[in-house]
C-alpha cells in the first residue's frame, strides 16, 4: 500500500513540475516570437515618427517626394506606405500639385498594419489557455487525490489522506500558476496595446 502512495506522491509532483514547465515554456516562446519582434518594430515606428516631425501640413506638399522615399526605406512601412499613397490625390494649388487623403491615415497605419503576420490572435488567447490548463490541472489533481481514497475503515481513510492531500496539491499548484499566469499576461497585454 505505501508502494501505491508513493507513486502517487510522485505522479502528483510530476504533474506540478510538468505544468509549471509547460507555464514557463509559454511565457519564453511568447517572449521571443512576439515581444522581441514586437519591440523591433515599435522601435522602428518610433524612429519614423522622429522622420515625421519635421514635415507639416504647410510643407507636406513641397517636399512630398522627399517624404514618399524617406517611407519607401523601411520594409515595415513600405507596403503599408504604398496602400496609403494609392488613396492621395493630387489637385492643382497656389505651390503646384498639392496632395489630399481621401481616407483617414488611420486606417492604414494601424497597429493591426504594424503587427500583420505576428500571430496575435494566437498570442492573446494566451491567457484563456493558461486558466484552462490551470482548471484541468485541478480536475486531474482532485481525480489522482481521490483516486487513492480508502472508506472501507477508519484506519484505511486516515492512511488515504496523505495521498487526497497529495493529489490536491496538484490541483492547488496548478491552479494558482494558472491563474498567475494568466494574470500577469493580461496585465502585460495591456500594457503593451
């Protein structure tokens, strides 16, 4: 009977340890394939932004040729650079061909534009995926617990409660990391939006 403890002792840590690797190998694949590269472009898009602050509505016009390749340089911005520009018209003014938006630039330099390929969807179900690992962490916790129940006697039942604690344990840890987890992905999110 302690044999069977034992094993079950071991298969509940086992399963802590392969939950809370399973968290930690989330967080180090979100790290790298959507916040560094994320970061790169914000990055990029903040060096633009710089660009942009010495053109004006008063001198867009005259110098618009120097912008339109100042955006050309910049694979992020270029494709997006391109939509945009099909929308301007040019109209004859008092400093020759001056250049009007017939859509709001919002709706082509947006961060949905900016992240397109990004996977983000993927990534901001994240946190719904770690509750729900955290919930089946705790029915497989509770199940293991109260697999090892003995009520046949006193003495059986009090033997089987180190292993129902075992098993909630389990279903505690795995919990929490879950819900932790999904917390502080929440919280970064929106940090980041």
């Amino acid at each position: 009977m302690e044999f069977i403890q034992f094993c079950k002792m071991f298969f509940s840590q086992t399963i802590n340890w392969v939950f809370i690797v399973a968290f930690v190998a989330t967080f180090l694949l979100y790290k790298y394939h959507f916040v560094k590269p994320l970061d790169a472009r914000y990055k990029e898009i903040e060096t633009y932004l710089d660009i942009l602050k010495k053109y004006n509505p008063q001198n867009v016009n005259v110098y618009f040729e120097s912008l339109s390749q100042e955006m050309e340089n910049s694979d992020l911005i270029k494709g997006i650079w391109r939509k945009y520009q099909r929308t301007l018209i040019s109209i004859p003014g008092n400093d020759g061909l001056e250049k009007y938006s017939t859509v709001e630039s919002e709706s082509y330099f947006s961060v949905a534009a900016f992240t397109e390929g990004m996977k983000g969807g993927l990534w901001s179900g994240l946190a719904g995926t770690f509750t729900g690992i955290g919930i089946l962490g705790t029915f497989i916790g509770l199940t293991i617990g109260l697999a090892g129940v003995d009520t046949s006697s006193t003495g059986a039942l009090s033997s089987s409660i180190s292993g129902l604690l075992g098993g909630m344990s389990t279903a505690f840890v795995t919990s929490i990391f879950g819900i932790v987890s999904a917390c502080w992905f929440v919280k970064h999110m929106l940090h980041r939006a």
